[in-house]
C-alpha cells in the first residue's frame, strides 16, 4: 500500500513520550509514535509488551501518566472515550463489544442518535450501511441479528460501526486472531481500500508475516519502550522479529519424522458439547514418533477432543483405544495411568492451582505413587526435590519450590507444567493452545521440547489456532469443523488457502468424519 | 471501586490486617456500650476479668471453648475443601444422641473400652449424617448449604422426639431429657471439683491431628486441592468427588466429638440445650482462624472467652450480655473483611 498520495502526507495522529505506570510495573515507557494519513501502521509486539496499553490509552480507556495525543493537530483531552470517537478514532477490541440480541443496524447505530427517534433514522442508516458496506467490501445484512453472524462478519459490523461515525483513523487490536485466512485476505483487501479513501489505521499484531502484507510502517514495542521503527519494505522479518524478542532469535530445527505403530486410536467418538461444537464420530489415530496437527476456528469442537483425551469428558459413544487396548472406563486417572502427557488449554483454570505452592503443583498427577507419598503420608522432601529438578532442567524462574503458583508468570507456568506433563517421557502427548499467551522465546522453548518427544517416538497431538504454529510443527494435519475431522494431509501437501478451505467447513464429508 | 488482587501478602500485612480487624470491632462495640450508657474502658476490663481474672474465670473459658474447638474443626475442614458444612449443630446433636444410647448402660465395659467405642460411634452418626448432603451434591449438584442447614431443624425435631420417647429419663419427672451416662462411659475431670473435662485434651489432640492430616497426608492435600481449584485438580486425576466424601466424613465426625465430649465429659445427659448454638458458632470460629486447624484453638478460646466475660460482666455492669454476640459477630465481619483486603486491593475509579 502506498503511503504516500502523491506528496507528503500530514500527520493525522501524534503520541508523544505516553508513559503508563501500574503499581512497579511501567507499561508504557515514553513512546512517541505518529500517523499519516492514508497510512498502515503496524504495532509489533510481543504478548506485554505495552501494544493494547498504549491503544487504551489513545483511545480514552486508560489516563496516561505522562505524555500527549495530537489528533489532527488538536490536543486529545486524556481519559475520555467519546472525546477520542469525537476527534474520528475508531477502535476494533479483539474481542467484539457487540449486542448479541440486537440487528446488525442497531449495533451500528446504537448510542449515535437519541432512542427516542430510532425508528425514524432507520431508513437513512440503512442506506448509510449499505454504501459503506459496499464501498469497502463489507458485506454483511443490516437486518441480521449478531448471533446469526459469523466471527468474520462480526468483525466487519465493528469496523461499520467505526466507519459509520465518521472514523478517519482506525485502531484493529490484534484482528486476525479469530479469522480464517480467506477472511484475513478479505480484511486487508477492506484496509487497502481504507486507506485509498484517505484513511489511516493503526494495526496492532504480533504475527510477522501478516505485518509484512499489510503494513506501510512498523512500530516495535518491547518491555513496554519503543524497540524500533522501520519501512516495512527496508526491514527483513528477521529483523523485525529480532527487534521484537531483543535478541538472536531461537530457531527449531525439525527433521524428517519417522512414524512408528499407533499408540492412540479414537473410533466413532461422540460427546456432548463443551461450549464450542461437540464431536460428532470422530475417528483419529496418533501414532509414536509423528506431530498431528488439529487445525481449526476456534470454538469447532477442539475442546471438546482436548478434554475427551485428558480424560475430563466422557464419550456418549465410540471406543478410546491406548497401546491397542480398548478403554473400558475412561478418567483423568486412566489416561495418567496409561502414560498420557497431557497440557491443558487453560494454564490457570485447569492445568495448574494458583493458591498452592510449586511443589504441590507439579506432584499433583503423581502424589499417590511410592515416589512421593507412603502410607497416606506426602514425602515433601521428595516433591520439592522433585520442583527443583523440573525448575533446573525447564528454566523456570520462580523464588523456589515454595511459591505461590498464581505470582509465576504465564511462560513459567507453562514450563511448570510441561515439566509435570512429560514426567517420565510419556509417549503420548496432548499439547492443547500449548503457546497461547507466550512471549516467542517461551514459544520456541515449547516447541523444542514437543520435537524432542516426536523425535524419541512419542505420538504428540497439537491442537492450536495458529495456523503457522500448526504448519510448522506437523508431520500429519488434521482440520476440525463443526465437531468433525477432515481427512488427514502431510506436512506442506496443502496450501494455507486449502487449509483454510477446510478451516470452514469445504471439503468435510456430512456424517463420518476421517482420519486413519 | 474494584478489587485487584495483591501480587504476595507480606508477613506484616497478615499480622497487621487482621489487628485492624480487632481494634475495628473494638471500636465499633465500645460504641454500642456507650449507647447502652456504660464507660467501654470498664466493660471491657470486666469482660477480660471475667474470661481470665481468675482461675475459675480461665476455666470456664477453656470449658466452654472445648465444643467450639470441635464444630470449628469441623467447619475448617469441609471448608477448606469447599463443602460449605452448615450442619454442624446437628452432627453435634446426632453425637450426642448416640452416646446415650451406648453410655447410658446398654454396653458395659472398662471406661479404656468403652470411651472409645461410644466415640468411635458418635463419630461414625455424625459423618453419616453428612454424607447424605455430600453424596447429594456430588452425584445431583445439589446445594450442601441448603441440605446441610435444613437438617439442624430436622434432627433437633428427632432429638425432641427420641426425648419424649424411647431416650426419656423414666427418672426425670417427665422433663424431655435422657437418663445420665454411666460412670464408665464418663470422661474425667482435669481437676477435682472443676467443670473443665478430658474433652478439652482431646479437642487440643483433634486439631494436632487435623493439621497434620492437612498439612502432610495425601488426603489434605487431595481436600486443599479441591478447594482451592476443583477443575485443576480434577484434570490431575485427583477423585474430586470421593475426596468431598471423605471430607464430608471427617468434617461430620469431628462435629459429632463435639456432642459426646458435652454429654460425657460435662453434662452427664442429653437435653435440647445440650447446644447454644456451638455448631453454627463454629462456623465463626472457624473463619476467624482462617480455616488453620491450630488457630481454630485459639479462635475457639477468644470467642468462648468473649461469651464467659460478657456473662459476668453484665451482672456486675448495666450492659446486656447480648453484647458478646455482637462483639462476636463483629469481629467475624471485621475478620472476613481483613481477610478480603489481606488478598485484594481496593481501586476506587
């Protein structure tokens, strides 16, 4: 996209030295950043890094403690929302803030005009919609309620709802997270025509390659301070990324895999619904010494499957077949029992127990063998031998065994519990979102040690939304839609594009679904 | 206004906050004596006097302490491990009942024998009445603080009726109580002429062993684990629901103990006001120990001295005696409250 319409653009949008402190902690450390118009600017950071900080504070959420917002060459008053939507800052959260019972219209015009004379502006925002709608490639039904909606379209009745109040410049936080890759190439296709029409956005991700197709202009947050700014055509992506991390970035070497028997068989499994899709006869195998990929929106029944393989659900039917014997009773116990390593979606709500120390924590799925307790009585000495071993080896960094888990930092929770999952080399292993939230050193570390388990001949199952993290770490890829599988595909036989085809439900055979 | 929650609590915030929670109910009750017309200095000095002055005062306060070091136990452990126990009373009421009904001469055996049979039993009636609530909560979700509560009224009306039946004293000029335990079946006297009984020492060995059972069994640990994240410890394969059983068990026996060390150490038979209210005040209890099963001991003393000073206080004082209640009550919501602030910060936006 160019910059530059024709000459030198003004400014539209200008932070200057914005620092924001919580309690110790500096978020934002004086970052100056400014925009033009017509102008894609790319917010690069990792998770923490100050990103959504500092977009909280452009956008009137948050008050800064120092420092200046310009908008068109006007001094924003700091702390006010409608101050920032008056001055033409449109933001898109990541997470939607739309009336799930209302029309789509009445999002869009919700808090624009009095109740009272709803009805009677009705016709003109209809209209309104439609143009813009149709100007920008944003297609979606004025008339439709939210919940009809899928998350692609909702995101374009949040970017309506900017564009409808006359947003000149527009803030999408993280917006890809949620998308499938055709509706992230239908995002940039709207960004392109934006900002043909004179708009400016600011596009706030963490994910190189999307910055690289997107961007004009990259700004890199690090620790909450300003790392870098760079052209996006000079910058290499390794650069960049060596920007984001502040250092040589860790790179995982994955060889050839050489699959072995299978040790993990679904056949015909059904369950009931975890929030998301339930699985609808699903047939898989993992075999030892192989990646499997499961490939998804979220939502498709990948936690239904995480938690049908920990053992915390039970299948309404089919058979669970571990080392070629079927399972008569299936528990987070039998799956323990039977060697499974499990790492679990959720670090604070299932994988680890806040209030209780490191210790306690990393015996919790192997307290009752002789190792750690006899006669009903814990051997402490033993656990906190034991917390210290997985601290050393994992490096993780924590005060000592007797830490409070809830003070460990997301990264060193994982580590906690890759420690406690791939205790006594577990050969088959349940990775579920096992990098969400990690900054891209931890990501790497995570990585590593999944490779490391293929390549001694554990059959690992990797569920994630990351599509690049799926594409990089599978030998065999597996899509789930709706609660069922696609056939399975080797490493790079599909494009993103077929993946993405299948991430939406083209491709799936209605009634069995495939994976042998 | 928000709450945030602190990063670690520091040793001085945990003594500190729960200081404040005292001065607080000072303050707030030296109030009320005011209202009611009397200098707090003196009340205060009297309530003290009467709950330690002397070593009759001392006594009765580790006397009445001894059921509350019990139901407070009680309370401690089924909520430690979440089971919100309400039912202590009528696991008090039900130890109680059985050790009447084995002490009062239908087994004769040395006391070495028979003492611990009848508290075997007590215990085993008063975990049996609360295994129901906890069978019904783990299989149907049903709400333990609603059945556990419900069965106080439910077995003090049983208790009633086995009064008026087959327990009533034919000896006891038609009064609804039961006949006395026999001299076997009685728990001694720590000091000849004295109320304070053998119960109190093994409410004091009670705690000793729930807190070792807390702190270095798999079984505390498996009830820690439970309460503090269910779903974490369920995905680690710990049984959820046996161990809220066998907590249920533990919890109801350790109420029960209460009921038999009152009949057998105490009051020699079963009456409707066997209780004032312990079961219930062990829930107090312990709260203000903060659930540590050797701070329920202390706990247990402070309120039992708070009700024995107030009693003599207000007749050598013109203040009701109600104002133990309130002083007790207070310091609970004062407590709860430094507890809450001790975890989270308040933010005010």
């Amino acid at each position: 996209m160019d910059a530059n319409n024709g000459q030198e653009a003004e400014a539209v949008l200008r932070l200057t030295g914005i620092t924001k402190r919580f309690g110790p902690l500096v978020a934002n450390d004086a970052i100056s950043l400014s925009l033009k118009r017509g102008e894609v600017v790319a917010l690069l950071g990792e998770n923490g890094a100050g990103k959504t900080t500092l977009m909280n504070i452009l956008f009137g959420h948050y008050t800064a403690d120092e420092g200046d917002i310009e908008v068109f060459g006007k001094t924003l008053p700091p702390g006010d929302p409608h101050a920032a939507l008056a001055a033409g800052i449109g933001m898109v959260h990541q997470h939607f803030t739309l009336a799930d019972q209302m029309t789509v219209l009445e999002n869009i015009v919700l808090g624009t005009q009095p109740l009272w004379s709803f009805n009677l502006g009705k016709g003109a925002a209809r209209e309104k919609i439609r143009r813009l709608a149709a100007d920008y490639g944003l297609e979606v039904d004025p008339d439709r309620m939210i919940t009809e909606l899928s998350v692609g379209e909702r995101q374009r009745v949040e970017i309506l709802k900017a564009l409808y109040r006359e947003a000149r410049i527009l803030i999408l936080d993280e917006p890809t997270a949620v998308l499938t890759p055709m509706e992230t190439e239908a995002l940039f296709a709207t960004l392109a025509k934006l900002v043909a029409a004179g708009l400016s956005v600011i596009f706030i991700s963490h994910k190189l390659g999307e910055v690289q197709s997107v961007s004009d202009r990259v700004v890199v947050l690090r620790g909450g301070k300003l790392a870098g700014e760079r052209k996006t055509a000079d910058a290499t992506r390794r650069e960049l990324a060596e920007l984001m991390v502040g250092g040589q970035l860790p790179v995982n070497e994955i060889g050839p895999s050489s699959p072995r028997e299978c040790l993990f068989e679904l056949k015909g499994i059904s369950t009931r619904s975890l929030g998301g899709a339930a699985l609808r006869q699903v047939s898989m195998q993992l075999r030892g010494g192989e990646i499997t990929g499961l490939a998804g929106i979220s939502g498709n029944g990948q936690a239904a499957l995480a938690a049908l393989i920990s053992g915390t659900l039970e299948p309404v039917e089919g058979e669970i077949i571990v080392h070629g014997e079927k399972v008569e009773r299936w528990s987070p116990g039998a799956a323990l029992e039977r060697g499974l390593g499990r790492i679990p979606e959720d670090r604070h709500a299932t994988g680890m127990i806040g209030d209780m120390s490191v210790a306690e924590n990393v015996i919790s799925e192997a307290y009752r063998s002789s190792r750690f307790s006899r006669f009903g009585f814990l051997d402490w000495k033993a656990a906190a031998t034991f917390a210290n071993d997985i601290i050393k080896a994992y490096d993780v960094k924590c005060p000592s065994p007797d830490a409070r888990v809830r003070l460990l930092s997301g990264g060193n929770m994982q580590k906690l519990i890759l420690g406690r999952a791939l205790d006594g080399d577990p050969d088959i292993i349940l990775a579920s979102q096992p990098t969400r939230g990690l900054d891209v050193g931890a990501v790497a570390y995570v990585h590593a040690r999944l490779i490391e388990a293929r390549d001694r001949g554990a059959a690992v199952l990797l569920i994630s939304e990351d599509l690049d993290e799926i594409q990089t770490l599978s030998d065999r890829i597996l899509v789930i839609h709706r609660g069922q599988l696609s056939r399975p595909s080797l490493r790079g036989e599909l494009s993103v594009m077929e993946l993405g085809e299948l991430m939406a439900g083209h491709g799936h055979d209605e009634g069995a679904s495939h994976a042998a | 206004m928000r709450l945030e929650p602190r990063p670690a609590s520091s040793v001085a915030a945990s003594i500190l906050w729960p200081a404040g929670a005292i001065l607080a109910t000072v303050v707030f009750s030296s109030l009320l004596v005011m209202i009611a017309g009397a200098s707090p200095l003196t009340v205060f000095w009297l309530v003290l006097k009467g709950a330690a002055g002397s070593q009759f005062a001392a006594l009765e306060t580790l006397t009445r302490a001894t059921p509350l070091i019990f139901t407070g136990l009680a309370v401690a452990v089924a909520f430690r491990a979440k089971l919100w126990n309400i039912g202590a009373e009528a696991q008090l009421y039900l130890g109680a009942v059985m050790t009447v009904v084995i002490g009062t001469g239908a087994v004769t055996l040395p006391s070495a024998g028979l003492i611990p049979l009848i508290m075997i039993a007590a215990m085993l009636t008063g975990a049996l009445a609360l295994l129901g609530p906890a069978v019904l909560k783990t299989k149907f979700g049903v709400d333990e603080v609603v059945t556990t509560l419900l069965l106080n009224f439910i077995v003090l009306l049983f208790v009633s009726m086995l009064l008026e039946g087959p327990l009533k004293d034919p000896t006891g000029l038609g009064w609804p109580q039961s006949k006395r335990v026999i001299a076997d079946a009685q728990l001694p006297r720590l000091i000849k002429g004295k109320r304070l009984h053998f119960g109190f020492i093994l409410a004091i060995i009670s705690a000793i062993v729930v807190w070792v059972i807390m702190k270095k069994t798999t079984l505390g640990y498996e009830m820690r684990a439970v309460g503090h994240n269910a779903e974490a410890a369920r995905f680690a394969g710990i049984p959820v629901n046996r161990v809220i059983v066998k907590t249920a068990l533990l919890s109801g026996g350790l109420a029960a103990l209460a009921g038999f060390s009152e009949v057998a150490g105490l009051k020699g038979n079963l009456t409707l006001d066997l209780s004032p209210g312990y079961g219930y005040t062990g829930i107090v209890v312990a709260m203000l120990a903060m659930l540590n099963p050797l701070g329920v001991i202390a706990a247990a003393i402070f309120v039992a001295g708070i009700f024995v000073g107030a009693d003599a206080m207000s007749r050598s004082a013109n203040v009701p005696s109600y104002i133990a209640e309130v002083m007790v009550a207070t310091s609970l919501l004062t407590m709860v409250a430094a507890i809450m602030l001790m975890r989270y910060r308040v933010r005010w936006r």
